[in-house]
C-alpha cells in the first residue's frame, strides 16, 4: 500500500472508537450471457461482489473509506479493490482531501470531454460494462467563497487504465512512469454556481491513462519470428470548460476539450516499415502530435416520472492521420437516454444508446428494475452492440452483446 494512504488509513483506525459512524453497502450477483451467433450461450458476464462503505466524522473532519470483494465467474478469480480511502477537513472557507479518491470533472453523461483526472478500467468485462473509474492518491485544496470554488490536485502517483488481459499479454515491456516528483499530474477545477447557470474551467497536465506501442520485426536465425511490442506513456495537457443552463424543466449542457501537442499513435505498419530502413530504431519516432479538439452539447429533460437526455458530441484532430493508427481527422456521435418510474416508482424502465456517425456502429442498453422493498432490487436488461459500416468504436465489443440479470441488497 502507497505511504500517501497511511495518514487517512491511520485516522480510520483511531476514528473508530469513539466517533460517528455510518456504514452503508451493497451485496450483489449480476450474469450476462451472449447472443450473438460467435459465442451464443456463454457467460460473458458472472459477477457476485460485496461493496462496502464506512464513512466517520469528527467536528470539521471526515474519513471515508469504500472497498468491494468479488468473485468473477468468467476469469474464474478472486478481486479485492479498495476502491477509495481519504481524510478531508472542511471549513467556511478552505479545506483539503488526501487519500485515495474519486472525481467526475465535466457535466456529460456517460461520455469523456474534460474527464480526464480518474483513469477507466478495461481489465475485463464486469469493470467495461459497469464503465469503472478508479480512484487517484493525490492531495485536494479547495477554497469556497459565495458562489465560487477552485479545487487544486496534487496527484505524486500515476494510475495507468488496466488493459483488458487479450491486449496486455500481448505486449512484451511496459515502462511507467518514474514515482518521483518530476512525474507527478497537476489539475485545477473553478467552478461558478449562478442563478441563470453553472460553469466551470478545467486544467490539467498529466499522463495519458493507456500507453503508446513500440513495435519492431523479431528475427530469429535470419527469418521473420513475429513482432515484439513494447509500451509506454506519454504527457498530456487538457485545458477545459463546461456550462449548463436551466430553462423551465429542461438544462441545456455544453462541454469542451483542447489538447494542445497530445500525441496521437502512430500506425503499426508505418512504425514497422520506418525501423526496418534504420534498425536502431532511435531516430523512429511512435507518436506525433497533433491539436486535439473534443466538444458536447446536451439537454436534459425530466417531466413528472420521465428523465430525458440527448448528447451530440465530436473529436476533431487537427493535421493529416496519413502516419496514424487514427483514420479520420473528424470523428462525432451521439447519445440518447430515456427512462420512466412505474407504480409508485417500484418499477424503472430505461433504455440509453450511443450512435457515432462515421461508421453508425452503436450500443444500446435496455433495462428493467423493479424493487421488491426499500433493501431488494431485481433488475434485467440487454447490451447490445453493432458494427455498423466497420467495426469502429463499439464495434469491437460485438462479442459482448448480452442479456443479463441483476439482484442487489442495499444495506
């Protein structure tokens, strides 16, 4: 465990006997099982976990700590995730959070403009489908006045995205970052809360969460023997802000991005071919870097038991993605969420999508929970993912089009 987890850790311990305590969890089984053709009839998804949270507070202070056990039935393994741990000491004016933690920058819904201090996880199936983030050890000052705060991040340990096990196996070395400070990330968030809208500015200078791929030509006795892959990370900056604005019973949403220089991978072949004229390989560069513009428009509707969303989003890199493992220059999509509360709200049906324009490849979930009391939850739904004209972003998740069923304990 790092050191920085020691000093919330230790306040835990202490806090435990003689402050307020609240404890609060849920304990749960979710399966999915496959309907395409490919794989029809197996289980693509065979989770039963237990997700615990202790929170304690003391005059200006609070710890919280959140953690979940499982038993992924797919990969046939055991997981433990302390999935948070901090300290926190507010005041009128200032406080601070040290520890591991959580946050969500930006205002869109289930799609990452400015969100960039969290990094996914894509280890396997149960965190891809539940769209997990994991928690950062960084250090948080947030400074509050009548309609302002700026929360500043500290994060000394870089926290890479875990690859799903087809594609990590796959690669040969994998170099992070040194633990020192010269690799440490940095973010600011400002955020204004007025009566005709919230708005927020976002900076951050980091890592990016997945690695950049070296590959070079194996030879053995003279002859072709496959290709080595090698990984690593490289820097980014993000400078951000979002909007919403509310109008009756409906909230307007805008979100935007810059990358300025963020490197962008360079194409297997053109990495191949560039080594093979100069088989040192130091002049061959895996990355180049382009201006990177993200951006979203939304609205948010909810009238009676209705909720209702509709995002448009878009990706614009700028120069030619002749060298790249990038197609297109200009990428966009869009989003749509509807959901309706039944018989005295024990009843929610939800169906949400995303469809990108390019390649009309798309996902849709459909959902069903109903709840048998204020602790019991049932729940039963599809994914469904489509190629569209080529395989594109969602596309490659065909394999994981599912109809799955979920029971939960709330305690």
């Amino acid at each position: 465990m790092n050191k920085f987890l020691l000093l919330p850790l230790s306040f835990l311990t202490f806090s435990l006997f003689s402050q307020e305590i609240k404890f609060s969890g849920e304990a749960g089984t979710v399966w999915a099982r496959a309907l395409r053709s490919e794989n029809q009839g197996d289980f693509v998804l065979g989770d039963t976990y237990l997700n615990g949270k202790l929170e304690v507070f003391h005059e200006k202070s609070s710890v919280y700590a959140e953690s979940r056990a499982g038993f992924d039935e797919v990969s046939d393994e055991t997981y433990y995730d302390l999935k948070e741990i901090w300290l926190d000491y507010t005041t009128d004016f200032w406080g601070f959070r040290i520890g591991r933690q959580k946050s969500a920058w930006g205002k869109a819904d289930g799609i990452d403009i400015t969100n960039v201090i969290c990094p996914p996880d894509y280890s396997s199936n149960r965190t891809l489908l539940n769209d997990d983030y994991l928690g950062i050890d960084s250090l948080r000052l947030s400074f509050t006045g009548e309609s302002l705060t700026l929360d500043a991040y500290f994060i000394p340990f870089f926290k890479a995205s875990p690859l799903p096990a087809e594609k990590s196996k796959l690669i040969f070395t994998t170099t992070l970052p040194e633990k020192n400070l010269n690799s440490a990330e940095y973010g600011i968030k400002l955020s204004g809360y007025f009566s005709l809208l919230d708005i927020s500015l976002y900076g951050f200078y980091g890592w990016e969460d997945t690695p950049f791929l070296s590959y070079s030509p194996k030879i053995e006795n003279g002859t072709p023997a496959g290709v080595e892959i090698n990984a690593d990370y490289r820097r980014m900056t993000m400078f951000g802000l979002d909007a919403a604005v509310p109008l009756g019973e409906l909230v307007f949403r805008a979100e935007t991005a810059f990358f300025p220089g963020r490197n962008f991978q360079k194409s297997a072949a053109k990495i191949i071919t560039e080594k093979s004229i100069n088989p040192s390989g130091e002049s061959v560069k895996i990355t180049e870097k382009h201006e990177n513009l993200l951006a979203l428009a939304g609205l948010d509707w909810m009238p009676d038991s209705w909720t209702f969303t509709a995002q448009y989003f878009c990706n614009y890199l700028c120069g030619s993605t002749e060298n790249l493992d990038r197609s297109r220059t200009f990428t966009h999509g869009a989003t749509l969420s509807l959901s309706k509360s039944l018989f005295s709200e024990t009843l929610k049906l939800s169906a949400s999508g995303v469809l990108m324009l390019n390649d009309f490849d798309s996902v849709i979930e459909f959902s069903g929970e109903y709840s048998l009391s204020d602790d019991i939850f049932l729940e039963a739904g599809s994914w469904i993912f489509s190629e569209g004209k080529e395989k594109g972003t969602y596309g490659e998740y065909k394999n994981l089009t599912s109809a799955y069923l979920k029971a939960r304990y709330v305690f």
